[in-house]
C-alpha cells in the first residue's frame, strides 16, 4: 500500500508547488502593478 501511495503523494506535491508558483508569479505582477499607482 505505501509504495502505492508514495508515487501519489509525490504527484500531489509537484502539483502543489506549481500552484505555489503560480500564485507567486501571479502576487509579483499584481504587487509590481500597485507600485505604479500612488
């Protein structure tokens, strides 16, 4: 069961640190758009 599970996890978390850094990509562009306005 756990060499099941492991290959899973793995999957989840490559998922999960794109997701990260989309939303860090995408908190860059916004935070650099606020700085343009006063």
């Amino acid at each position: 069961m756990a060499e099941c599970a492991d290959p899973h996890l793995w999957l989840e978390n490559l998922h999960d640190s794109k997701v990260v850094r989309w939303f860090s990509e995408r908190d860059k562009a916004a935070r650099k758009r606020l700085r343009g306005f006063p």
